[in-house]
C-alpha cells in the first residue's frame, strides 16, 4: 500500500499518555509504515480522568474511563483513530456510535509475572510467608492470589509501571511494606523492562478478556482509514479476542467483578475458551472450559461458556460484589 492507496493526509492517532500507551502507538505506527512507509502520523496522547484518578476506578465510573474520552474525540473527527487495550474496553455495553475495530495486533504473551522487591530472596509465589502483601490494581488478580494463598494480603496500587516498580522497591513511599506485585508480561516486554520475576502459570492466574491485544479503532464512516488498519490484522487473534468479548459481555460484569477469559487455537486450528468467574475473596468462583466444536464460529462459543458459567451460578457470584 502507498500513499496514492491512502489519501495524503496526517493520521492522527488518539492514544492514553502513560509511557506504556505510547510505546503501544509507536508499535502500531512502525506496522503500518511496513505497508505505507512515507505515512505520516500524529500520536494525540490522553491523560484521561481513570489515569488522574487515584482511588478505586469503580467509585468514578469504571474501567471505561480509560477510553470515554479518546473515543469521544474520534467521535468529533479530532483524531482519525484510537489505539486501545482491549482489556480495557467496556464489555457490557456496546461500542460507542459510528465507531468499530477495525484491526486486532497479534497478541504476545498473556502470562502475568509475580515480581520482587529488590534485593528480595523470594523466588515464587510458595516462597511467600503467610501475611505477605502483594500490590495489584487488578481484582481478577486479587480474587486468584487469595484463592491460591488466602493468608497473603493484596493491597491496590496504581499508576504507570515505572511508578508502580518505585513504589515495589521503596523508592516511592506507600503505606505498606510490599512483598512483590503482579504485572503483565507483555507491558513489562513493551516498554524494555528486564526484571526477573516468577511467571504465573495459567492455572495461578488466568487473565483478562483482551488481556496484551492491541485493538484498533476507528470511524465506519472512514473507509481509507479503516483499509488501512485492517492490513495489519491478525486474523487469529481477532478470532479468539470475539469469543472472549462475546463470554463477557453475556456474564453482564461490571468493572468490580473478578472475570477472567482465555482463548488460544489449537494446532488443528480449533478454539479453545476457558473462563472463570470469582468472588472477590477468591473463595467462590465458577470455572469452564469449551472447544468450538463443528468449527462453530467464535461468537458461539463465547456464548456456550458464558453459558455454562452461568449455569454454574456466575450470575449470583457477580451480583454479590459491590459496584
């Protein structure tokens, strides 16, 4: 593709202003400039209200607030296109008007990593003494560390991960004296960070729908934009992103509720979904895992295992949780 394919203008990219986001930006504008390499773009970063907001997310509005308001300047033609982590992306309600992802980033590793103070002699998450605190902003992550060890104490923390590593090793004063904290893999991967860490298997810690996938959205009413996107697409993972996004959107969670959702292809090129849905102890939680059977598309199959959750008694798990 060139710029005679694509119409000569900048491409302005809205984008949240954490180091992170724009390290993700900067991924998705040197993919793009493999199919148009004069394209010019712009990054419009974000300091969104989640990311000036301290305290608990769910006492200001939720997860959501990390995209309101980028979506609402592609809404306005102030950018032509967003870059998202799926994750973060409301599930319960639809996309806002007249936008659409036009293109998922192939997905990297999920796992997430269990770090140390440093200077700490603990190795793993067994390594821990009973009472240890772990710092996490995450209550999916909350929920399955207190399943695995109900004697650890998870306090929140948030902020960037630089800010985030500081307050782990002492640099930056917290209330707590923290033990380790559980960060994404991927996020660490993207912005350089080496840091030795116990990586969690997924039967510690399953992640989040979306959990490290890049989504890509833009106006339907702009087609060369969205031509554009879709030639750095990765078809697989979009397949698996829709059945996850399909199982969470049928469980009807808000941002307070522990849910987790995992699909990969197998070599066969079959599905696999695995989601679980937990209290916020840990304590209770409902557990399936389906394959798409009859190569059943990938909506269905995020149908069958919300289904079965539900079955199991989610919806009670979920509406026990305070908002």
């Amino acid at each position: 593709m060139t710029t005679a394919e694509y119409p000569a203008r900048t491409l302005r990219i809205g984008t949240r202003s954490s180091p992170l986001a724009l390290a993700q930006t900067d991924m998705v504008v040197a993919a793009l400039r493999e199919h148009v390499p004069d394209l010019v773009a712009e990054t419009v970063p974000v300091t969104t209200e989640a990311d000036l907001w301290q305290g608990d997310l769910a006492q200001l509005g939720g997860k959501g607030l990390y995209t309101k308001q980028i979506d609402a300047m592609l809404q306005a033609g102030a950018v032509d296109m967003a870059v998202h982590c799926v994750k973060d992306v409301p599930g319960d309600v639809p996309l806002p008007r007249g936008l659409v992802f036009a293109a998922y980033m192939e997905r990297p590793d999920v796992r997430d990593v269990l770090l140390f103070p440093e200077g700490s002699g603990y190795r793993t998450l067994a390594d821990l003494p009973p009472g240890a605190v772990i710092l996490s902003s995450a209550v999916r992550r909350k929920a399955q560390i207190l399943r695995a060890r109900p004697d650890l104490e998870v306090v929140r923390v948030r902020g960037a991960v630089g800010s985030r590593l500081e307050k782990l090793d002492g640099a930056k004063q917290i209330d707590v004296h923290a033990d380790g904290m559980v960060l994404a893999a991927a996020g660490l991967a993207r912005l350089g960070i080496e840091r030795p860490g116990y990586v969690l298997s997924m039967d510690e810690m399953l992640p989040a729908v979306g959990a490290g996938v890049l989504g890509l959205e833009c106006r339907q009413g702009d087609p060369a934009t969205a031509a554009l996107l879709e030639k750095i697409n990765h078809p697989r993972t979009q397949r698996e992103v829709t059945a996850e996004r399909v199982l969470l959107h049928n469980l009807r969670g808000h941002c307070n509720s522990p849910i987790a959702g995992y699909c990969t292809t197998e070599p066969d090129g079959q599905l696999s979904l695995r989601g679980m849905v937990f209290d916020r102890e840990g304590s209770k939680f409902a557990n399936a895992m389906l394959w798409n059977e009859h190569r059943q598309d990938p909506a269905t199959l995020g149908a069958r295992v919300a289904a079965e959750l539900l079955r199991q008694g989610a919806r009670e798990i979920i509406a026990g949780i305070p908002h």
